[in-house]
C-alpha cells in the first residue's frame, strides 16, 4: 500500500485541505448514511488505559485520482489494527461518498 501511495497527485495545501475535510467529517453521517468514525480503542484489556488520539497525517494515506476521486487507506488501533482502503467522492469540499474496496484486520490478545 505504500508504494500504491508513494505519489499522492496533490499538492500540500490539497492535502492539509482533504485532512481537514475528514477531521470536519469525523463522527457525522455522510448522505449514503454511511458514519466517518475515525477513533482508536485502546492497546489491552479494558481498565484506565485511555485510547491513544487518533493521529490522521500519520494514519491516513492520501491519493487524488481526479478532482472528485480519491482513495485513502487508514488504520485504526485496537487489540490489533483494523486497515481499511476506501474511495471518497468529493464535490465544492464536500464528502458525498465513501466506498470501500477492502478491510482487513491485524489481530493480537487484548
């Protein structure tokens, strides 16, 4: 998946601008319906432990295929990770649709 990303087809501004975009977007409902969550769990067994914050330019991977197209893998920690590659389609700086192309998980004891 690295080198699937190693050329992002966007600018820096673009990029912090598409961060901000899933930030803004974290926790709502897009219009398919489909909820943004993006949040870690915690690394072990439940207790006072607090899930680590969920870091985007570190975690999430960006690619501009068009102007409204663009794909991103992310993952997410828990007892293990969860990867999760995706298209999102952008119209005037809005979110209309994600769709998944593949999910897979890392697993280990909690």
């Amino acid at each position: 998946m690295k080198q699937r990303f190693a050329n992002s087809n966007m600018t820096n501004k673009e990029a912090e601008q598409f961060y901000a975009l899933l930030k803004e977007a974290n926790g709502q409902r897009l219009p398919d319906g489909r909820l943004l969550n993006f949040r870690n769990g915690t690394y072990g067994m439940p207790g006072s432990e607090r899930p680590k914050p969920f870091i985007f330019e570190k975690q999430v991977m960006l690619k501009k295929i068009t102007e409204e197209k663009y794909e991103i893998f992310y993952y997410i920690i828990g007892c293990g990770r969860n990867y999760t590659h995706e298209e999102i389609y952008s119209e005037n700086g809005n979110m209309t649709q994600v769709t998944t192309i593949e999910k897979w998980r890392e697993s280990y004891p909690c």
